[in-house]
C-alpha cells in the first residue's frame, strides 16, 4: 500500500545559496547553506514563517547544522572549520550562541559531518583522515572525551556522515572509500566494519531503536545493516543518482531519503518498498527531515541546490 503527500507550503528562495543541511526541533526548522546566515523557520505555524535568521554564523558558509532530541541545542560545522553550539532560549524562542569548539584539531578540512546526543551533552564529528572526535559540549571547555580510529593514525579515508544513537550506545560514520563503521560508546572500540557500499557513503542513520543502521551515497542504494550481530540484513533501491540525506521516522517505521536526482522518497522497512517518490525540482536535495510528530499528519522537509524548503504532509485517509 502506497502513501501520499501533499505539499503543503514551499519557501521559495529560503537562501540565497544551495541549502546543504536541515535540522527539526518539536516547534522550529533550522536550515544552513554556503552562505553564512543561519535561518530558523516556525514548523509551528502552517505557514512556516521565518522565525529568526542568525547573521555571521558561518562566514564561509555553512555545510552541516544539527539538533538535539530535546530541541535545547543545536550545532553547526561551517566551511572555515569552525564548530559552533547554539542553545535555545525557552523563553523567547530564540537561539544565541552557547560557545565554540576549539583546539588544534579543530581547523579547515579537519571537521566534516556533526551529529548531537538526545540531550546536546555530546557532539560527535568526522575529520578528512577518517576519524570521529567526540566533545563533551555541556562541559565550559568543550573538551574531546574520545577519539575513534578507522584506520592506522592518519590514514582513514574521509569521514563523510556520523549519527548517534537515541540511547547513546554507538556511533556510525561512513566514508569516502565506501566504509560503513559502527562504534559502542560504552567500550570506546569500533563494534563492527560493515561491507556492501564500494561508494562514497554520503548519508548514515541509525533507527530510534538502535536496532538498525541505514547507509547510503554514490552507489544510488540504501544498504541496511543489523546493529545486534553486524549483518547486512537488505538494499533499498530505486533512486537514480547518489543518494545525500537519509532521516528515520519517529517509529521507526519508515526512512526517508533525498538524492541529487531531485527526489525524496519514503520507504517501509518492514516491507522493504517504496511507498511514495515525491519531486519539487530536478536540483539536488541536498538534505531531507521528518518533522517531529505533534498530534498531527506526518510531516516532512527538503531542501537543496533549487535554494527553496519544500514542505509536505500525509494525505487524511492515505
């Protein structure tokens, strides 16, 4: 059984560059491009206005922005090689910096991809050598609590998108040279090493659960692997081009995924099919978000290289 979205609302030119990232809160939008304002739309109101634009973030521009579960506090990873933590005012709305992460390893090409605790506690990064440095950000310093190793010092291939999970038990980062890792917090060691991408990996979600990890990126499939024994338990397949954001729903019941062929799909896991294939545009979309459930349809976002958000809900009855 297929489903169906409607669009609901599109902001036309949101940026006045590609959007590369997106990030939800239970109330707002964040979304960053290759300029160097931060833009905070209110998911609350049907008509999704601008809610707060913050000037300056970035002034390379901004590659990656991402929340915590609690919706307190987001980072952002721009293209200069800072890294920078905002907190959100839960009196006002609004959100203002809550520090930098600093040190000498913190520099151009040296973080890439970012992804935050369910409490914004810990920020976890990749770097152009393959590493994961993981930050306790709640900490004033921002100290690097743990480094994760994917190859002799040095020599692991880029680090391309990093996830936590939902329970803070592993890490998972995918790579340049089509590696898939995924890490136990617990034990600071690599967990598993899991084959079936020979591309460039773009995109790595683990489920709510922490029972499975999605991988995507240049081989056009999303491989699915068991995070209990390391298996790789299934493909997804029907995308044309190199697959760029991947985002699990709230149940786990299904994955989204945007790809450079300007299409965002939603796919069943339990069934392993498509079940809607939606286009705003033939640009890459760079990067696509479920919207936490509030009592209401299911909702999601995308956004890419046309410079707009796109905005849709399930259809009553579908």
């Amino acid at each position: 059984m297929s489903k169906q979205y409607l669009t609901t609302h599109t902001v036309d030119d949101a940026h006045i560059t590609d959007i590369f990232s997106l990030a939800a809160t239970p109330r707002t939008l964040l979304s960053a491009s290759g300029s160097s304002t931060l833009h905070v739309h209110d998911t609350a109101d049907p008509s999704f206005p601008l809610r707060q634009s913050i000037p300056d973030a970035h002034k390379l521009g901004c590659h990656h922005v991402c929340t915590s579960r609690n919706g307190l506090y987001a980072a952002s990873a721009g293209f200069g090689g800072e890294v920078k933590i905002w907190e959100l005012n839960k009196e006002t709305g609004d959100w203002s910096s809550g520090g930098e992460i600093t040190g000498p390893t913190v520099k151009p090409g040296e973080v890439w991809a970012i992804a935050l605790s369910e409490d914004g506690g810990y920020l976890a990064s990749t770097t152009s050598d393959g590493r994961i440095n993981v930050w306790d950000v709640a900490d004033q310093g921002k100290a690097k609590i743990r480094e994760y190793e994917t190859g002799s010092a040095g020599s692991g291939s880029f680090g391309m998108c990093v996830d936590l999970s939902r329970d803070g038990k592993f890490t998972a980062s995918g790579h340049q040279n089509g590696s898939v890792y995924v890490f136990n917090n617990d034990t600071g060691r690599i967990l598993y090493s899991l084959s079936g991408l020979a591309k460039p990996v773009r995109a790595v979600a683990i489920s709510p659960a922490g029972t499975r990890v999605a991988a995507a990126g240049d081989a056009g499939i999303i491989a699915i692997y068991d995070t209990k024994h390391g298996e790789h338990v299934g493909n997804l397949t029907g995308h044309s081009s190199w697959i760029t954001s991947l985002d699990w729903s709230d149940t786990g019941e299904y994955l989204l995924s945007g790809s450079m062929d300007g299409k965002v799909k939603v796919w069943s896991i339990e069934r392993g099919v498509c079940v809607a294939t939606h286009s705003e545009t033939d640009k890459a979309l760079w990067a696509v978000r479920w919207l936490p459930k509030t009592g209401r349809s299911e909702m999601f976002c995308t956004a890419g290289a046309n410079r707009s958000i796109s905005f849709y809900r399930e259809a009553t009855g579908s």
